[in-house]
C-alpha cells in the first residue's frame, strides 16, 4: 500500500509542477547523493562491488 500512496503522491506534485518526472531526486532527498550502485555480486565468495552514481536519479 505505501508504494501506491507514494505513486500518488508524486503523480500528484508533478500535475501541480512541484517536481518533474526528470528532476534529479538527490536535490529532492539529499541523502541519495551519497549513494553507491551495485555493479557486480559474485555468489561463490558473497563480495559485491559498488560505484558512484553517474547519471542523475530521476522519478521515471
């Protein structure tokens, strides 16, 4: 139920052009600029490998 409020939610702040589907999210919650992306998982030794974000985190 929360991923639908949430949906709502946003789809209603874009009608009211608070926020756009191609807004960068991290100025939004800064706290996702800080984040890492996974980019590998090998399942023999459980190690994960993560990078900096590279491109913007968007609403579509």
């Amino acid at each position: 139920m929360s991923k639908l409020m949430t949906s709502v939610a946003i789809l209603h702040a874009v009608e009211r052009s608070l926020v756009g589907l191609d807004d960068n999210v991290a100025e939004i919650l800064p706290a996702l600029r800080e984040k890492e992306v996974l980019i590998a998982y090998d399942d023999i030794t459980k190690v994960s490998k993560f990078q900096a974000l590279t491109e913007k985190i968007t609403l579509r």
